[in-house]
C-alpha cells in the first residue's frame, strides 16, 4: 500500500496500515432513527427524552437503560418481550431508506485501490450489522467485521479494535480508526489507535473526547489527505 508516492506532491509516511469503520452513525445513520423512536415513545407516555439522557446510549450497549429511565419519570412500565421487537422492526424499517453517509463508498474505495485492509468494528450485533453492509455492497470491502457478538466487553473498551487489529494482522499503532461517538473515540484511543472524529447530525452537538483529528464528513479528505494531516503528529 502507497500513499506517499506522487512526485512533487509527494508526503512522509505515516502510521497508519489498516482503517477500522464504526457502524451505526459512520457508515449509515442508523443512530438518529431510534433516538426519534424513543423519543416518540416518550412523549406518547408524558416524558421527554433528551439527547444529553441519551447520549450515553450511542456507541456502546447498557450506557442508558430507556425502559428502566421511562419507569422512573412517567410511571409507565412498557413490557420489554413486547416492546424489543416492536422497536427493533420499526428499527429497521426506518433504517431502509438510510443512504451510505458521505464519502464511505469513497474510502473504502480508495483503500481497496491501495491494499489497504479495511475492518468494522461495532456494538452491535453482527445480525444487525452483517446484512446493512451486504444490503449496501460493501461486504466484500471489509477483511473482518467485529461485533459484540465477538467480545466480552464492548466500546469504550478497547476490545472490538484489538480484535479487529488481530483479525487484520496489523498492529494496533498502525490502525487509523473512523468514529462517530465519544464512547467509539475512548475505545480507539484506549486501544493505542489513531482516532479520527466524524461526528453525524446526532452526535455533533456533543462534547468529543481526545482524538487525532475531526472532519465534518469522510468525504472531507482523501487518505492520502488524512495522511498528509497527521504524519505531524507525535507518536504515541
């Protein structure tokens, strides 16, 4: 893999070999569908819901608990055997008009080009995840996909990218890893990873934990762009 090899505009190289992809809020916005779902279940049940409260959600899995959070403000006790599914289709069918957010398709292109490997790592589940990415085409861009399926503890430990280090057989220090939430970034940074911020509409407006560097979007920059923008940076 080279991206440093284009005569004037020519760049040093740096430590990064392999990309790691978040899931939910980086390659589609599923993120935001459930925030409005329960924030409809709320207001349905005299309560309202806040991104400040549901924050803690993104990201991980067991950061917020909405049904025991719901019980203590409104009273109301939803059954989860009759609520988990019914959230979890219309999940999905609010998910299946949900476009690739910008400039996955482009990186993940430009990484191929290169033999770059590419891995996901997320929170989810692999029965959520796995069929988004073949829905999308992408499946075959990715050498490993890590779930929570696959690991004791999920984000913001560090266990998902390792396990994706692992699976690539690159080092951890030289895996560039794309997140969305503060949960996604701790994990990244706890794993010895650069940790690149892309937040989404719902997690831009929180406050981001230590990183390498933000973009507004991953169409934002090329990786040879992205490389260009931390060789500076101090290893850590």
């Amino acid at each position: 893999m080279d991206l440093c090899t284009h005569g004037p505009s020519t760049i040093p190289p740096v430590p990064f070999s392999a990309l790691i992809f978040d899931f939910d809020g980086l390659i589609i916005d599923s993120e935001t569908p459930l925030f409005r779902i329960w924030q409809e279940i709320y207001v349905q049940n005299g309560a309202a819901l806040t991104l400040e409260m549901w924050q803690h959600a993104l990201g991980t899995q067991h950061g917020f608990d909405p049904y025991a959070d719901l019980a203590a403000r409104s009273g109301v006790t939803l059954s989860r055997d009759e609520w988990v599914p019914r959230i979890r289709d219309e999940h999905w069918r609010r998910c299946e008009d949900e476009p690739l957010l910008p400039g996955v398709a482009d990186r993940l292109a430009e990484a191929a080009a290169i033999d770059m490997p590419a891995a996901v790592a997320s929170s989810s589940s692999s029965a959520w995840v796995k069929p988004w990415l073949e829905r999308h085409g992408l499946a075959s861009r990715f050498a490993t996909v890590c779930t929570r399926d696959d690991v004791k503890a999920v984000k913001p430990a560090p266990d998902l990218f390792l396990l994706a280090s692992s699976r690539l057989g690159v080092p951890p220090r030289d895996c560039l890893v794309f997140e969305d939430s503060p949960n996604g970034l701790k994990a990244a940074r706890a794993a010895g990873m650069w940790a690149v911020a892309v937040p989404n509409a719902l997690t831009r407006p929180l406050e981001l934990p230590a990183n390498d560097l933000v973009l507004d979007s991953l169409a934002g920059m090329t990786l040879r762009e992205l490389a260009a923008r931390l060789h500076d940076l101090s290893p850590r």
